[in-house]
C-alpha cells in the first residue's frame, strides 16, 4: 500500500507520498487552487498505482480542503480527512521545532500508515447546510455586537445622556429618533409633538409624550450640545445602516435556519434549555450521532469539553478544560446549560452544588451542566429517543 498525505493551505496545498517502509516515493510538492493544478496532482498519484493501491489523508483545515477533496473523490480516489492537532503535534515532537508544509505532508502520510487515529467523518448534506447558516448567523450576530459598540461610543461623543433614558438604547424607537436627529443639538431643535409621534409608533404606544419631553430637555442641557459635525452625523448613520443590515441578515438566517432543521425532525430540541437557536447549532457542530461510538465521553472530547491533564514526575498541573473542539458547538452548550439550569429542577440542582456548595465560579458551575446536558443529549440522540425528563439524575454529574 501507498500513503500519500496531503497539508492544506489557502492559495496552495503540499502532496508527500511514502511506502510501507516510510520510503518517500513522491517528494513533497505543492498543489496550487486550480483545475489545472488538481489534474497534474491526480496525474502524479495515478502514477503510483490506481486508487485502490493509493491511501490519501487530507488535514481538514477550515473550509480550504473542501475543492481538492471533492475533485479527488469525483475522480474515485478514497480521501480520509484529518485534524489539523495531528500535523502540528508532529512540528513538536521535532528536536528544533521544525514545522513546514512539506513536514506536515509527510507526518499526514507516516499518519495514516501508522493507524491509530480516527477520521473526520462528512457531514451529510443537510447537516452540512445548517453548519454554514449556524455559523453565518453566528458571524452576523458577532458583527451586529460590533456595531452596537461602535454606535454607543459615537453617541458618547454626539449625545452621552441619550442611552440612559432607554432601557435599551439600540431598540426600535431609540434608532428611530437618531435617524430623525443624530445628535444632541439637532434633536433639541425637533418639536415634542414630532418626536412623540416618532416614539409611539416605533414602540407600540409605550413612549409617547412623556419620553418626548424627557429626551428634548436632555438634549437641550446636554454636555456635547456642541458636539454637531457633518463627519459624526454621517458615522452615526452608518451605524444605524449597519444595525438594519444585520437584523435583517439574522432575520433571514434563522427562517432558513428553521426551515432546514425541520427537515431533520430530530428529538434534540425537547432536551431542557436546547431552543429554537441552539438546537440546530449543535446539531450542525455534531452531525451525525452514529458516529460517536463508546459513550458520551466522546462527545464531550469533540466539543473540548473534556479534562486537560498536565503531569510529569511528581508535578500536577493544574485540570482545565481541553477546548480543542469546536467554539460554536461549546458557545451553543453553554447557551443550552444557563437556559436549562432555569427551567429544569435537577440541571439546577447541578449547578447549585457547583456554584454555592463548592464554591465554584459562574462559568465552572455552568461547565458542569454543559457535561450533563451532553450526556443527555447523547443518551436521546444516539437512537433517536425521545426525551425522558426521569432519566437526569444530578447526583451522578
């Protein structure tokens, strides 16, 4: 058998080949991001033999693998997909650190002759959809956080006593006013009946007249009333720009999102604390449960959920968490545990030991439903069951 390993880049890729007997039979050589580039790649391993006598490996880095492999297993070859963790922890084990493409496409190869790994498996189509609209939302959400910062620090400068009236200063009718007067010495000019007009119909009548008066009389002793140039108006309005842009994005995401995790018809979403946001989200981190055999332990490994251990000799350092799974799939957990440790008596049974017993902090508390609430995913998931709430028992956490 021949072992070709195969490091993934952005613009280029590098290809090794080796033997049984670790003999490099094709010298590391780089595959650029084109057509033409995969085809004289393919040429040189077809030279090795025909795909049954060829084993590919692939480091799985970002979405950059995802043209190379498909064009290989369009063209018959068998490509067993690898975690990055793998070639790096052979740049360490190297006496001087070496680390190259070209070690990596080797250290893929010797790898997968070696055994004794476990290959990243694909996800299905429908998985794979909801991965890419979980983790677009999710980068949209990020930046509409972004913009909500960058538009209160403006107002800092244009209108410091304007988001202390609000409860929420980048809601409907807060964004209306700046709209209709960015800064504190335009709104001082807007009429009361104007700006109570504009307030009762962005808040369904909850501000009105009342607000109107209390937003002019701060506007009109406000600290920055001098505060009123073309370029800070022109900022704040892009600002608003943005906030539209994005709630409208997150908006469309999760009606796709909803509309792709319903044709899954999956029990997840009963478990406690797991809603209508984080149950596709982790059920795209997931994938398939079929894959994850020998327990749940395994789940808790993918979402880095797991012990760090650190010892040598009569040093112990200190358990941590791993967090060499994925962040989205753990940000969706920790979203999933604060929300069931509310809702359910025995994930907050979990929780109030941790918390207020042992003194843990917040986040080590939650830490601690997260590893519950995997287990019971994976008890309900891995055959499709439905939820049984008599089945948590928080003693065993």
């Amino acid at each position: 058998m021949i072992y070709a390993g195969i490091d993934i880049g952005k613009d280029k890729h590098c290809i090794a080949a080796i033997s049984e007997t670790a003999d490099v039979l094709l010298k590391p050589t780089f595959v650029e991001q084109n057509h033409e580039s995969f085809q004289k790649s393919a040429e040189s391993l077809r030279r090795l033999g025909n795909p049954s006598q060829v084993k590919i490996g692939m480091e799985a880095s970002g979405h950059y693998w995802t043209h190379f492999f498909h064009f290989l297993t369009a063209s018959g070859w068998t490509v067993e997909l690898f975690n990055p963790v793998l070639s790096n922890s052979q740049g360490r084990c190297h006496l001087r650190g070496r680390k190259t493409d070209k070690d990596d496409a080797l250290a893929i190869a010797k790898t997968l002759r070696d055994g004794g790994y476990t290959p990243w498996a694909i996800p299905a189509d429908e998985h794979s959809r909801l991965k890419l609209l979980c983790r677009q939302r999710s980068f949209a959400v990020s930046e509409l956080a972004n913009a909500k910062r960058r538009l209160t620090g403006l107002l800092d400068l244009a209108f410091p006593e304007f988001a202390g009236l609000f409860s929420d200063p980048h809601g409907k009718a807060p964004v209306a006013v700046l709209r209709e007067a960015p800064t504190a010495k335009a709104l001082a000019e807007v009429s009361v009946r104007k700006l109570s007009g504009i307030l009762s119909r962005n808040s369904n009548g909850r501000h009105g007249l009342e607000m109107a008066r209390k937003l002019r009389k701060a506007a009109q002793q406000s600290i920055a009333r001098t505060q009123h140039t073309e370029e800070l108006i022109g900022l704040i309005q892009g600002m608003l720009d943005h906030l539209d842009f994005f709630q409208e994005q997150i908006q469309k995401l999760e009606t796709r999102i909803e509309e792709v995790f319903k044709t899954i018809d999956h029990p997840i979403r009963e478990i406690p604390g797991i809603g209508a946001r984080t149950a596709p989200a982790i059920l795209a981190e997931f994938g398939n449960f079929e894959r994850f055999t020998g327990g749940y332990k395994k789940l808790l490994a993918f979402a880095g959920l797991d012990p760090r251990i650190r010892q040598s000799g009569r040093w112990h350092g200190t358990v941590k968490m791993s967090k060499r799974g994925s962040p989205a799939l753990r940000t969706a957990l920790f979203q999933a545990a604060s929300m069931g440790r509310i809702h359910n008596e025995n994930l907050q049974a979990i929780y109030h030991r941790h918390r207020h017993i042992k003194g843990k902090n917040h986040r080590v508390a939650i830490s601690h439903v997260a590893r519950k609430l995997v287990q019971i995913i994976w008890a309900t998931c891995r055959n499709r069951n439905a939820f049984d709430p008599m089945k948590i028992c928080p003693i065993s956490s």
